[in-house]
C-alpha cells in the first residue's frame, strides 16, 4: 500500500492541471486490483517466517506434485508447455529439440517425473542446475550448436491456455519473441499461428534506445507513418491501410494505451499482427483495418530488477528512467514492477522543446488456479514552441517541390499539452485441468488542450509559398472496456481442439471545441511566426460510441499437431452518436449490427521447422451516413464495411533464423461521391501485395531483422469513373527495412548495428497527378557492456538520419505530404543493480 500511494502521490503533480478526479480513477482501480488479489493473502508469510533455498528448490523440483496436461507434439512447443506448467526454466540449444516429437504426459507428479516421460525416447539428457533451472543436452556428445542458449521461461504453473504470466519466450537474437497474443486466440507460437505477426521484446527497445511506439515500428517492412516526424500524434499504416494511434491495444484491450507517443519505458512487448483482426479482437475504435498492435506491459519476474537509465536526445534533451520489480510471498506468488520517466529539453525542430513525464505500476498474483494482474500508468507530455508541419500543395503544382528542411519550424510559438491515465485489471481461473475463464476491466481517460492538429502548409506553390493558419483545440476522450471469456481443450477422437468463446465491449465518449486563426502568408523554405488562435471553452460532448461483440473460435488440429484448422465468427455491434459541440444536442446516431467469420490453416509438412498457411478473415469499420444535404441520397446509413482479406504463406527456420514468406489481398470498402450526380455510392480499395520478414541469429554474435513488401494498389467502384484503376495516394510500390548487429570479436561486450529504411514512390493525390520521390534513411548505433563493482553496465549510442537527409516520407490525406525528422544522436547509459 505504501507503494501504491506513493505512486498515486506522484501522478497528482499539480503544475500543469493533472486533475484529482485522474488520480482517484487509477487509485480506485489499483484498489480494486489488489482487492482482486486479497483472495490470496492469507498465503503470505507472516513477518519473521522465512523460506530458505532448498525448500524452494524442493518445491519446484523433486517434492511438489503438479497437475500436467501436455499432449505428444514437436518437442520445441512440448517443452516451452512443460516450462509454464512446471515454472521451471529450461536452457537448451535451440537445435537439440529439431525434429523430436515428445511423449504426451497427464495427470499429477512431480516436475522431475514429468519432464523424464516428456523426453522418453528422445535421446535428450537433463540435469538440475539450480533450484528453478533444468538444462538438455544431446545423449550422444559433441552434437549441440556452439550457439547462444535459449531460454525458455516459467510462469508459476501457468496453463499453456493461459495468457497471465505465460509470455512467449524470446527468440534467438532477442531481438523478436517466438510467439505472440493472437487476440481471442490466446498467446501462440508463430509457427502455429496462421496469420503474419512479429513481436518485438523490450531488449530490442532498449538497444536501440526506441522512446516511442513508431521508433520499435520502424523495424517493419509492413509500416510506414502518415504523420510527420515528432508530430503530436504517430498514426502509421500497415499493408498500405491506415491504423490510426487510437487504434492500438494494450494488454489486449482496444482504447487503453496512452494516445498521443506511447511511450516504450513500461512495455515488455510490442506485438504486431498483419491484416484485418475483427474476430480476433472485434472491431477497431478507429475502424483501422491493415492490422493491429498490442502492448504487452512489463511484470515482475522470477529474477529481482532494479535499473536506472540517464539519457540524452539532440538537440540538448536529458531524461531518466528507473524499472524495480520484486516478487515475494509464498512461492513468489506476488509480483510488483514499477516504471518511471522524466524527459525535457529541445528537440531537433528548431525552438522546440518538449516534455514527458511517465509513472507505470504492475501487480500480479500467480496461484496454482488464480492469476490476477493489474496494469495502471499515468502519462503527461507537452511541447512548446513550434510543431513540423505537412505540406499540402496548391492545385497548379505539377511537380512536387523540395522538401523542406527537417528541421524547420514553421508553427512557432504554437504549444499543446497531453495527459493520459489508465488501467487494467485482469483475472484467470482454472476451472478444470482443461478449462479456463477469463476477464478484464479497463478504463483510460484522455485530455488535451492548445495545438495539436491541423498544423498544415495549406496551399503551397511550386517556390514553397504557403497560407498558414493556427488551430487551437480543449477536448477529451474518456474510455470504458470488458471482456470476458472462457477457453478449453477437449478431444473428439483423433482431433484436438482448443476453443474459445469470448464477448467484450468498448464505450468511449469524446468532446472537443476550436478556434482558428485568419490566414497569413509563409513559406515552407523560410516560415513566419504564426497568428496564435484564442483558446476554445471547455467543450461539450461531441461523440458517445458502444462496440460489442461475441465471439467463438475453435482450432482443430491432428497428426500431432501437423494439421491445424481455426474457424470462428463474431457478431459485433455499432452503436454511436454525435452531438452539437455548441449545445449538446443530439444530431445523429448509428446503430448497426454484423456477422465477421474467419478461417485459418497451418499444415507442418515435414519434421523441419517450416509451416505453410493461409486466412481468410475480415475487419469492421462504421458505415458512413450520407450527411451532404445536397447529395441525392441524403441522409442514407450504409451499413459496417467488412474488409476481406486473402493471404497464403510459409514461416521457416534456417539455423536460427525465422523467415514468413506471404501473399496478400485485402479489398476495403468506402464511400465516394459522384459530383455530377451528386450521389453517394460504395467504393473500394484493393491492395495486393508480397510480403517478407526475417529475424534471428545468421551465426553465434550475428542478428539479423527486417524485410521487404512489394505493395499494388487500385481503387475500385469510384463513383468518380476518373479514379477507377487509379493508385491510392500515400501507398509506396516496395518498402524494406535491412538491420544488423555484430557482437565484435575484437572487444568483448561491444556490439555495432546499422539500419536501412527505403521507401519507394508513392502518389501525393488520388489523381496520381504528383509523385513524392523514393527515399531512404541510415541508422547507426553502438553498445558496450561492462561490469562495474558487481553491477552489468550498459552505454548505448544511436543515431538515425545519418545523412541528415530532407524528405516527404507519406501522404496522411489526399494532396497532403508527411515530413521525416532530422538526424538525431542518443546516448544512454544503464546500470542493473
């Protein structure tokens, strides 16, 4: 409790109006989460009762009797089973484990037991190395890899069908992890999941000192951004269709990550999933329909952390950032991890300067049936003088002029501030050996007031002259969610089957007023300081939504395990209103409901690491309603758009090496206007494309991760005949992302790693009348640890737009260019206690 006040003393900082009303949610939220906990209690140690050594030891290794239910199956899934259901952490070379099938066991024994029928026949040794940590070996000598270890990390005894506490263990290189949170589906191996998805670990943030959501996207060859460099706001798109920042998840949970730059501090994962997700996490609050991502935030492990980072960004920001976690309690059954971070200073958009204040607070509790966990976080960031701009170009520019320089300020004086604070309650219980129920509660309040948006070049000629204008804006967006489900396996003969049912619901209400200023003339190369538009009043509620939705899945699988078919289908609902901002009166309302169905195949051909899938499975976005009074269907609602998308694929390991090799279609629907006929009709855009990520270790001190997507965009069914066959604006041909690390051998600890980002042409308008030239970024970065007094220290330096380059890197809207940032130095340094 004195943990929890001191934090929620912390997030009230009065300074810059972070309210009471703020804190008192996520202190109420952090009550109920150890309320949740309180079941528990009774099972800690009373001061002055110690646990020693050997009895933990005891208790994981040869005494304590657990339950296991772990069917035959390739023995790398087997053993990653047997290490949550155990809590023991396996070390192996990752090869030992190639082309072994391991003997089912069920029923209740001790670890030891299990784990020598688990190997049965195998010819696999193992041995006790401490109390928590088995190792394999070969039985013949001489036959394992001189590779990196792989470790595969326990939980407490958690279920394989359980998502608290059982993350997917890194993969080879760290870089990425071995599986993934597929949405209702649970967290899967990437191998056994039939859709393309990368996980990128908290390592990889770390080394590549990646401070926000789009810094760790960057890594993909599927993304790219459609706001400019350090704008207020990181919307991107993936596969060619806009994801909207409000559109991540955290924990799962649609509406609960921070808006604005999600910060990397509190996160343990950054899980993205290609393609339309509607039965796997319902419809998204933005309608984003390219793909998903997921924040999965840190817990306390097994192992004590205490860290402290000092940093530095050019042009002179400093920040700090301190992660504890501690487990305690009988069996370390209770886990608290807090995270904390302060940065301020100028950035690189000259006379900027911006602030950023974190504080994140994780508890969990891991039983034999019983986990609960609870995710709160309190986030304040703001900026002060300027913003980069986009640049929109005025209807005689035939050719794209210069991209302006990337750091040129052409807002100055402009400001906003952005305050967040939410959190997640969670629970599992273990109903049955082979039934769990799940839920989860969230809420997440967002508030903002100066000038975020809208920070455009309108207007600009070929000589770079522009009309610029301010935009001030006060609003809020205040979310509400649940979901709850139950997930099972069972056999009918000789088929397996993991099912799901799951219902979850989203309620979000939004206000927003502004103001804007007359219109004075400036120039991209050379801007002026803006007119400053009065601050708007306090708004009214503008916006109320409800998505709901059930869902039910089943994955089918036989052969061990090398056939496996996922079929499911959701209904899910759309209920939204809008009010006047001015009186609050209503002025609409949306209320529809659809069917969403998906199937997926993975087929594991041989005793290799290779699998070959497909998908079909769709996204859900609001129908429009025809609200143009001079349209001749004026007032018509269509109903959601269901995006469909088609993709086939292979996944394949090398060494250690994971490749996804993919081909894509998705046809999203939308609305056009014909303005002859001034009817409003269903459209569509249509993007194929071919798709390859990579990542792993190529040999012992050699990382390699990155890819290539080759993108073929068209619209369809325009109600203007013009734009049929056209290419969307902001949708490059290829985009490909090249990185690697080099642990030297001339000086141990030292590691260099570089970056290449390429982007190909892409249209500025949908007439594809301009084209914004290809362009491409190098990224440098080094690392050096080193022991210090008993502590592991680590510097780190990076550097990205090496060659300081100046370039339009997107399109956000229709004849609207994005702008990348200038090249920016890090340095960090962390110390692990």
């Amino acid at each position: 409790m004195m943990v929890l006040r001191g934090f929620v003393t912390g997030v009230r900082r009065q300074d810059r109006g972070m309210s009471g009303r703020w804190a008192r949610l996520l202190a109420t939220t952090a009550l109920g989460g150890l309320c949740f906990a309180g079941t528990a209690v009774a099972e800690v140690p009373a001061a002055g009762t110690a646990v020693s050594a050997n009895d933990a030891a005891a208790g994981h290794g040869q005494a304590t009797s657990r339950a296991f239910d772990i069917p035959a199956q390739p023995l790398a899934g087997a053993l990653t089973e047997f290490s949550r259901q155990s809590g023991l952490q396996v070390t192996m070379d990752s090869a030992v484990a190639l082309g072994r099938t391991s003997t089912a066991i069920h029923g209740s024994m001790s670890p030891s037991a299990a784990l020598s029928r688990l190997l049965g026949g195998t010819g696999i040794a193992w041995q006790m190395i401490d109390g928590r940590t088995v190792s394999l070996t070969r039985a013949a000598p001489g036959q394992a890899l001189a590779l990196d270890p792989v470790r595969v990390e326990g939980q407490g005894g958690t279920p394989a069908r359980g998502d608290l506490g059982n993350p997917p263990p890194a993969y080879a290189g760290g870089q990425v992890a071995a599986g993934a949170r597929v949405g209702m589906l649970g967290n899967r191996d990437i191998m056994n999941t039939p859709f393309a998805v990368t996980s990128y670990t908290a390592e990889l943030m770390e080394n590549q000192e990646a401070r926000t959501l789009a810094a760790i996207l960057e890594n993909d060859p599927s993304v790219r951004f459609t706001t400019s460099g350090g704008h207020a706001y990181e919307n991107f798109q993936i596969r060619g269709f806009e994801v909207d920042a409000g559109d991540v998840a955290l924990n799962g949970l649609y509406g609960m990550a921070p808006d604005g730059h999600v910060p990397t501090e509190f996160l343990e994962r950054a899980e993205l999933l290609k393609g339309p997700t509607a039965l796997l996490s319902g419809m998204a609050p933005g309608g984003g329909v390219g793909g998903a991502v997921n924040l999965v935030p840190k817990r306390a492990g097994d192992a004590p952390v205490t860290s402290v980072t000092v940093d530095y960004t050019s042009d002179s920001q400093v920040g700090t950032h301190v992660d504890v976690g501690r487990r305690f309690g009988t069996d370390d059954r209770f886990g608290v991890r807090i995270n904390g971070a302060f940065r301020d200073g100028d950035s690189g958009l000259d006379g900027q300067s911006k602030e950023r204040d974190l504080g994140a607070l994780a508890l969990d509790y891991r039983g034999e049936n019983l986990r609960l966990s609870f995710d709160g976080f309190a986030m304040r960031e703001s900026f002060d003088g300027g913003s980069p701009m986009m640049v929109n170009f005025d209807s005689s520019v035939k050719v794209v002029p210069k991209a302006p320089d990337a750091s040129n300020n052409s807002f100055r004086g402009i400001w906003a501030h952005q305050e967040n604070l939410g959190g997640i309650a969670r629970a599992e219980y273990d109903v049955t050996g082979s039934l769990t129920a799940y839920g989860a509660l969230g809420a997440h309040d967002y508030d903002f007031d100066g000038f975020l948006n809208s920070t455009h070049a309108l207007n600009t000629t070929a000589t770079g002259a522009f009309q610029a204008r301010t935009t001030s804006q006060k609003g809020y967006t205040h979310s509400r969610t649940g979901e709850a489900g139950l997930r099972g396996r069972f056999e009918t003969g000789p088929v397996n089957h993991e099912a799901v049912i799951s219902a979850n619901w989203l309620r979000t209400w939004s206000g927003m007023r502004f103001n804007r200023s007359r219109f004075i003339p400036s120039n991209i190369y050379n801007p002026v300081t803006p007119i400053l538009a009065p601050m708007p009043a306090d708004p009214l509620r503008t916006s109320a939504s409800t998505l709901a939705g059930v869902a039910v899945a089943d994955t089918l699988s036989a052969l061990d395990d090398r056939v496996a078919l996922t079929v499911g289908v959701r209904q899910q609902s759309v209920n939204s209103k809008s009010f006047n901002s001015d009186t609050g009166a209503e002025t609409s309302s949306y209320d529809k409901s659809e069917p969403s169905p998906s199937v997926g195949l993975v087929v594991k051909p041989f005793d290799a690491p290779l699998s070959i899938y497909g998908n079909y499975i769709e996204g859900l976005t609001k129908g429009s309603q025809v609200t143009d009074t001079d349209a001749a269907n004026y007032g018509h609602v269509f109903a959601p758009f269901r995006t469909r998308q088609q993709e086939i694929g292979v996944k394949w390991e090398l060494g250690h090496v994971t490749n996804t090799l993919s081909v894509f279609q998705i046809l999203q629907p939308g609305l056009s206007s014909n303005r002859a006929t001034h009817l409003y009709t269903q459209s569509a855009q249509r993007n194929r494309g071919i798709e390859w990520t990579v990542a792993g270790q190529i040999v012992q001190g050699v990382r390699v991760l990155g890819g290539a997507t080759y993108l073929d965009s068209e619209l369809r069914n325009n109600a203007d005949p013009g734009l049929n066959g056209k290419t969307p604006y902001g949708v490059p041909d290829w985009q490909v992302n090249a990185g690697v690390e080099w642990d030297t051998p001339f000086a141990t600890g030292l590691t260099l790693e570089g970056r290449v980002v390429y982007t190909g042409r892409q249209y500025a308008n949908s007439a594809d009348t301009m084209t914004l030239p290809e362009w491409s970024r190098f990224d440098l970065g080094a690392r050096y640890v080193l022991p210090v007094r008993g502590n592991k220290v680590t510097l780190r330096g990076y550097v990205t737009n090496l060659l300081d380059s100046s370039d339009y890197t997107g399109a956000f809207n229709d004849n609207f260019a994005t702008l990348n940032t200038p090249r920016t130095f890090m340095l960090s340094t962390t110390v692990d206690f």
